[in-house]
C-alpha cells in the first residue's frame, strides 16, 4: 500500500532546491543541463524508494537530458497493473507542481503505451528518447524494446509525416539563420529539426547526426539554457533585446558575434535536415530507378544508371556523384565542374561526392586557369539552383577554399528589418537573380562577379563600400580576370548603390543628379551592368526594398544618363503638365489624383508641404515623393503616394481637409499625435536619427538628408520644421526602408540662395532632429 507523504510541501521544497542548487553550482550551460537532470532523478528516486512495480521515464528533452530552467519535466509512470498506480502518480505530482515546475506527465501500462505510440506521432517521437530515471528498470527496457521495434517496422508509414512536420514548422516560423529574432526550438534548422533526424536515425533509415551537427545542437541549447536564466521563463525566440545579455552570459565578446554562431549552427543543422530528409523520401517511396543488365560470367546484376552531365560528373539517383574513373587530386577543376552541373541541373550534390572533394581536392593554380573560370561562371549562371549548391560547398569548408575573403562575412549578422538574409546569404541570392538579366547585358559574367562581391567589403572594418574596391582587384586577379575587367568590377562595386540612392533621394529633373552619375559610371555598358546589379541586389534584400514606383525612377536615371553618356544635351524638364497649367490658371486651390500621383494647386504663401504632407498623413498615405514649384504666385506640389493599409482614402474628404488646412483650421498636432499613439511600436533597436547636408548634389539648391525612425506624421513634422526655420522646399525625395526612412529635402533660402553657412545648418539640424522625436 501506497502511503501519500503528509507533508508533500517538504517535498516540493526538496525539489525546487535541488533544481536551485543544480543551477547555481554548475559552471557552464552544459553542466547547467546535467545538473538539472541530475537532480529531477535523484528526486524521483527518492520518492519511488521502496515502490514496486512502476518506473518512472523520462521522454523527450528530459529524456535526452536536455532539461534548460524552462523546460518541462516530461515524464512517464509505467506501471506493472498496480490498482493504486493513481496514488503513486499523486506522490510525485503534486510536489512538482507546488515546486512550480512544468510538468508534462502521463500513467501508463506498457500496453497502454505502446497502442499510445502506434497513433500519436507526438507521443512516440517523445518515447524514442526514453530513458530509465527510477523504479523497476525492467519496465522501462521491455517499453523502449517495444516501441523503437514498432517505429521500425512502421518507419516507412510514419516518417513522411516527421518530414512534413518539419517542413510545416519551417513554412511557419521561417529560417533560423536568417531571421533577426529566430526561435531556437520551432525554425528550421532549430533544435525540433535534430529531433526528427534522431527519430529517423532510430528508424535505421540515415545514421546518426554527425559530429557537427550534434555541435551545432549543443550550441543552440547553450543559448537556450542562458536565455531562460536571463528572462527566468520558458521562452525559446531569441529576441533583439536579449542577445546582448546572453552573449554576455555566455561569454562571447558581443550580440553580432553570437548571431553568427547561432546563424551557423542553424545553417549546419538545416542542411543535416535537408539531407536526411531526402533518403528518408528515398527510402519510403516506391522505386522509381531505372536499372540495366550486366552480364557477368552466367548470372545478370543490376545497376543504377548513371547519366552523364559534365567531364568526371555525373547523375545518379536524383543526385550528383562522381564518375568512377574521376579524381580530384589531379583535377583541382573538377569540383568547379561538379558544382556547376548540379546548380545548372538543380540537383543535390551526394554527401559521399562533398566528402571527397573536401578531403581530396587540391588547390586552384593562381590566376585561375580560363577552364576554372568559366566553370565558376557556370555555377553563378545557374539562377535559383545556386544556393543550395553553395551552401552544400560552404557546410563541408569547400566555398572558402575557392573564395577565402567569404570567411568575413560568413553567417554575418544585417541587422535590419529590410535585409531577409546573411551578408554571405544575400550575395548568393543577389547572384541567382542576376542571372535572370544575363540576356540583357554584354557581359553577364561580369555582372554575376560583382553580385557575388558587390557586398564583400561588409566583412571589413570601415565603410563596405570602400573595403569592397580595395579587396576586389585581388579577388579579381586570383580569377584570372583581365585588368580591363578588373576595373568594371571595382566600379560596380563603388557604384552598386550609386543607382538607387540617386533615384529615390535626388531631383531627376536636376542636371546636377544626371551628371554626377554618368561621370560615374563611365560608359553605357557599365551603366547597363549596374542597372541589372541593382535590381538582382534589391530582389535578394528583401520585398520591401524594390518595386514598380523605384524600378520606374531608376529606368528613369538610367535613360537620361545613357543620353548624357551618348554625348546629347538632357532636356529640359516642363514645369508644368497640361492638367496642372489649366489648375494655375483658374487661381483657386484645387487637388487632381491620377492613381498614386496627387497634385495640390494653390495660392502660394510660405509651409504648404507641411501642411498637404499633414493632410495626406492623417488619411494614411504614404509618400514616396514630393515636387514643389511656383509659378504665377501659384504653388504646385505634386506627391506620389501609397495607402499605408490597402485601401485609398474618400477624395471629397482629403479635397476638404485640404481647404481646412489652407485656412489653418484643421488641429493637425493633436490629431497626429493621436494617430501616431495609437499605432505607436515600442523598439529597442531605433537608433538616433541623423541630420546630413550635401553641397554637391545640385547647383541650385542645398541637399538636406533626416535619417530617421518610421513614424506616423514624421513628415509633416520634418517639413514643418523646415518652414519653421525660414527655408523653402522645392523638391522632396522620400525613402522607407522596412522601418527606417532617408529622406531628402532639396531647401533654399528664403531669396533662393542655398543653404551654406554652418552655424545656420546647425540651427536647422537642431528643428529637424526635434521633429524626429516621438510626441509625447
């Protein structure tokens, strides 16, 4: 008979302790784990002493003696048919949880476990990892015998769902190691992917993990043990605000550092994961391998067959291999070849084919031989079949070999919402779209080099730009690259910015913008390259970073730069279109909307921008532009907007706010800062905004740049600060990138001059850094 201890508190006492004291004593995060399931095992053998009958097992993270300060206690009582099983349960209950400690739990006979395994995908995967804590071992060996016998014979049924599991998840919580606040358990490549690759490795169907990936896993849950001391819960997204404290914990020199390790390690696993995940396929679905006959003597044997795709490659079982007679100690080309077959046929390289060339291949003569070069040229032409090969090189130290400078910007950190990917990452995506203009420019091999580099220079300290040209002519030289071309790729690199920057942050119409980039660029068939670069280099950052509104302005530049560069005059700009004379010339205030494009026509007087940038802000638009002029005493300002929700603002309203405005009877102040309350976003990460002026970039006027925080009314509060300083606005370009905006003002003093003296500079970056200020 079971007796219930009568004071069960003294017990939870012993147990919260015990987990305390295990914390405390332990030095690292893996002597943390040890100690915390140490402790949960002296306990519970404390507790069943003198019990027949019953094991208690551990399952799952505890199991795997995983346990972190948040983690559940996930446990089993298998019992032997004892009819009082409930009052042993309750003995070990019920302390736990007055300890506070989470407790996943179940009672179970060994039968009752097993039917529960056989249909419960959950349950099973957790009882693949059992492991004997208390009570009767026998029962915990005759119940791991069971079920890993049952999950063999059922593997083929049961692990296409581990696989679509995990191919869920993914789709839901994205990549580990791309995202700036990944969770370490659920994203791909987390910790839930080494999970299922254990439970395949049970299966027999794929070994083991290798070494590295149970490195990489030890590392995430190193991570994970010092976020839940930091944040005392349970809690597995690593979020912005706390990588600092835990790279502090863990003693690692700061947060951008420890994302790389964690970026790396979710790289490791995920490629694990993808390739367990395809011999699991292999292994669960029909055959579908073609097989010939050879003869040998009097018997036949079968075959694979193996199509041939470039000299010493080839195809075999969906997967690219070695040929039999290739070798590549004396064919340092070969893994070019290989890699460049794959991507162009989108195939997975074999693992056996990756640890050959990574043990056997040997050096690349230096400069490249023509053959190795236009075998790389291959690899990058292969669009959307490149990453996956890259990747494959880089996990088995391949990449670094070809292009040693990668190690700088390896799972290197970009640490806003408009980058999606790595450094390292995003130059292989910037690659892949780049080869979809290779068609469009004369030298698509150029322009598939300087995607691949244009942001090596982030790997090295100072400005990325001016790193990258000083690292490229020996990068280029290495490849075997003419001088000729060596120069073209230091100019896309200086000038990979140089496109959208000038498009969206200067005056189109100002000769000055045009000039300044055909001087730059050279030639057209320079500018023809960085058009496509710059377009290859926004669609791999992110979707926020390119659309129709900026691939229209830079088509724009390009034109009028190509025609400058052609040796023709650029035209001269009409003030003003048909529509916007005939609203001159009535003299009365009237607004005109043609889709995004909204004009305000209206007697001048000094702070319209301000006041129409208010209007369109309170009837949530964003602007992208803003052009303003005076003719006849009449004030034009044009604006291109988007509706920041979808859905366009009711016109006759905006037209009426408008008059208001005009007549300063509209309470522009408490209604903003209403608005901006109500869809405020507290962010650790804003850093202070910046005020930057620039003497060059037009003659005829002064360029003020406010880089700042993204916030509803910014820009009415900008312009108006500028009115309020005395200064006129003729044009306006304005940038949103993800939360953040760079926007340009092109200002004049009140006689037209521009803005040159820097006590009068301070005085203005002083109002405009005020107006960046969130409203209290």
């Amino acid at each position: 008979m079971v007796q219930t201890p009568s004071d069960e508190s003294d017990a939870a006492r012993r147990l919260r302790a015990a987990r305390d004291e295990a914390v405390a004593s332990a030095r690292s995060p893996g002597e943390i784990r040890a100690a915390l399931c140490d402790s949960a095992d002296a306990w519970f053998a404390e507790q069943l002493h003198g019990i027949d009958d019953v094991a208690v097992v551990a399952v799952g993270g505890y199991g795997r003696r995983e346990l972190t300060p948040g983690s559940d206690l996930d446990v089993v009582l298998v019992h032997a048919g004892r009819s009082d099983v409930k009052l042993v349960a309750d003995r070990l209950w019920y302390p736990i949880w007055d300890a506070g400690v989470s407790l996943d739990h179940s009672v179970r006979t060994i039968e009752e476990a097993v039917d529960v395994a056989r249909d419960d995908l959950k349950a099973v995967l957790g009882l693949l990892d059992a492991r004997h804590v208390a009570g009767d071992a026998a029962l915990t060996g005759r119940l791991r015998e069971l079920v890993l016998t049952g999950w063999r014979r059922d593997a083929k049924r049961r692990l296409p769902d581990v696989v679509a599991g995990a191919r869920d998840r993914a789709e839901r919580n994205g990549e580990l190691a791309f995202l700036l606040e990944p969770d370490l358990k659920e994203c791909r490549g987390g910790l839930r992917d080494v999970h299922a690759i254990h439970a395949a490795a049970a299966a027999w169907i794929v070994d083991p993990p290798a070494p590295r990936v149970r490195s990489a896993s030890a590392h995430l849950l190193d991570v994970r043990v010092a976020l839940h001391q930091r944040v005392a819960r349970r809690t597995d997204r690593l979020v912005l605000q706390e990588q600092g404290p835990v790279a502090a914990a863990l003693g690692v020199e700061d947060a951008d550092t420890l994302m790389r390790d964690v970026y790396a390690a979710g790289r490791t696993i995920a490629f694990a994961a993808d390739q367990t995940w395809r011999r699991v396929e292999a292994a669960t679905r029909p055959a579908r391998r073609v097989r010939t006959s050879v003869w040998r003597g009097n018997r036949a044997s079968t075959q694979p067959q193996r199509s041939p795709l470039a000299d010493g490659v080839v195809e075999q079982d969906g997967e690219v291999v070695l040929a039999r007679d290739a070798d590549p100690r004396a064919d340092p080309t070969l893994v070019l070849r290989l890699a460049g077959a794959a991507a162009q046929a989108d195939l997975p390289i074999a693992p056996h084919a990756l640890d050959r060339l990574a043990a056997e291949s040997g050096p690349l003569p230096e400069p490249w031989p023509s053959t190795a070069l236009s075998a790389f040229i291959v690899l990058l032409g292969a669009g959307r079949g490149l990453p996956a090969v890259v990747e494959a090189l880089d996990q088995h130290g391949i990449w670094e070999r070809l292009l040693p400078e990668w190690s700088t910007v390896r799972c290197k950190p970009q640490r806003n919402a408009v980058h999606r990917f790595t450094v390292d990452r995003h130059l292989v995506e910037a690659v892949a779209e780049a080869a979809a203009f290779a068609r469009q420019v004369s030298r698509p091999d150029l322009l598939l080099i300087g995607a691949l580099l244009h942001d090596i220079g982030k790997g090295f300290p100072g400005d990325h730009t001016d790193a990258g040209v000083e690292v490229i002519p020996a990068i280029a030289g290495r490849m075997g690259l003419a001088d000729n071309d060596v120069h073209v790729l230091v100019s896309l690199v200086r000038n990979h910015l140089l496109l959208p920057d000038s498009a969206t942050r200067r005056d189109l119409d100002d000769p000055t913008t045009v000039t300044t980039v055909a001087d730059a660029v050279g030639d057209r068939a320079t500018l023809q390259l960085l058009r496509a670069l710059t377009e290859a280099d926004a669609l791999a950052t992110g979707p926020s970073a390119w659309n129709d509104w900026k691939a229209r302005l830079v088509d724009d530049l390009v034109g009028r730069a190509a025609a400058v560069l052609r040796g023709e005059d650029l035209p001269q700009p009409a003030l003003l279109d048909d529509e916007q004379r005939q609203l001159v010339d009535t003299g009365e205030l009237a607004i005109a909307v043609h889709g995004d494009r909204v004009t305000v026509v209206a007697p001048d007087r000094p702070g319209l921008m301000w006041r129409w940038a208010g209007v369109l802000s309170l009837h949530r638009l964003t602007i992208r532009s803003a052009l303003a002029t005076s003719v006849e005493g009449m004030a034009v300002t044009v604006f291109d907007v988007t509706p920041t929700f979808g859905s366009l603002p009711d016109w006759s309203v905006v037209r009426s706010d408008v008059r208001r405005a005009y007549d300063d009877a509209l309470p522009f102040a408490t209604r903003l800062a209403e608005r901006e309350r109500a869809y405020a976003r507290h962010s650790s990460a804003v850093a202070s905004p910046r005020v930057l002026w620039f003497d060059d970039a037009s003659e005829s006027a002064t360029v003020v740049e406010v880089r700042a925080h993204d916030v509803v009314g910014l820009l009415y509060r900008v312009t108006k600060a500028l009115a309020d300083a005395g200064l006129d606005v003729r044009s306006a370009r304005l940038t949103t990138l993800g939360a953040e905006v760079v926007d340009a003002f092109y200002v004049t003093e009140a006689n037209g001059a521009p803005v040159t003296d820097p006590a009068r500079r301070d005085q203005v970056s002083g109002l405009l850094l005020a107006a960046c200020q969130p409203t209290s």
